[in-house]
C-alpha cells in the first residue's frame, strides 16, 4: 500500500467535514484535521495527481465563475424552459451524441454531472474512449454536431478545460 501525504486531499476533506459538521469550534477543526489528514494519507495519491494545479488561484477563480453562474443563471434559465414546456405540451425527446473535448477525468465528471442536473437533459453513457457523450436531451431541436454541443455542452467543457485540464 502506498501512503503519501497529499495537501490538497487534506484541504478538500477538513472543507467537506467543516461544512457537514456546520460548526467550526476547536474540536470540529481537530477532528477534521485527524479525519482529513487519514484520508489524504490513505486515498491522497489516487485523488489528486498535481497538487499545484490544486493550489492555482486562475482555477480557484475560475471554479468560482462557474458555480455562480451555473447556480444562479444557467440553472435558472432551464427551470423556465422546463416549466414552459410542461405548460405548453412542447417537447422533442431524444438521445443525442456529442463531441466530448475535455482531456482530464474530473473535468468530464463536471461536464457529465452539470448536464445530468439541467432539467430536461441527462447523459446517459460516455464512450469508452471518452470522446462521446450520449445526452437525453428534452428538445432535440437539430441533430448537427456543433449546434448540439454548442446548445448542451460549450459552456460546461470550456470551464471543465479551465479548472482541470
């Protein structure tokens, strides 16, 4: 078994505990410490392979960006679209394959997971090459590669490429 110490694993653990928790008194923050610091021994080195790219404000920042955006706007913006369809009938369902440029695991993970959250659209596979992603998507309204990356998938990959890749 490999054990090696890894700072940003520490970081993302005492964060998540520290937040469940919902206090941060002297014993949650020893507590999550000696949580944080078994685990970031124990699973450290499979969970974050670069840890500088870990520590990098431009990606933090980024990261930021996107939460907020997605939360606030993108989510938003396809509730209505959702709750409009259901009121008017209008749907054109169907599963779609897109083009999947994201090179790192976690930066699919995020375009995978911020797909399947919108309303009205889930992926439902992912080639073994990781290069397609197959959508259920509620109104297939074209079935040209672009505009459906361009409607489902652009904004999510580019940040995906900016926070992990």
């Amino acid at each position: 078994m490999r054990l090696r110490f890894s700072p940003a694993t520490f970081f993302i653990v005492l964060a998540t505990y520290l937040f469940y928790t919902g206090s941060a008194t002297e014993y949650d923050i020893i507590t999550g410490s000696i949580v944080a610091l078994i685990v970031s021994f124990i699973v450290g080195h499979w969970l974050v392979e670069n840890e500088l790219k870990f520590f990098s404000p431009r990606r933090w920042f980024y990261a930021i960006v996107y939460a907020l955006r997605y939360f606030f706007i993108e989510e938003t913006k396809t509730h209505i679209d959702v709750a409009k369809r259901v009121f008017t009938l209008k749907a054109n369902p169907g599963i779609v394959r897109i083009p999947l440029d994201v090179e790192s695991d976690y930066g699919k993970v995020l375009v995978a997971n911020s797909i399947t959250n919108t309303p009205g659209t889930v992926v439902v596979d992912i080639s073994d090459d990781g290069k397609w992603l197959y959508v259920h998507w509620i109104d297939v309204s074209t079935l040209d590669e672009k505009e459906v990356k361009e409607s489902i998938v652009a904004y999510f990959e580019d940040y995906a490429r900016k926070i992990f890749d």
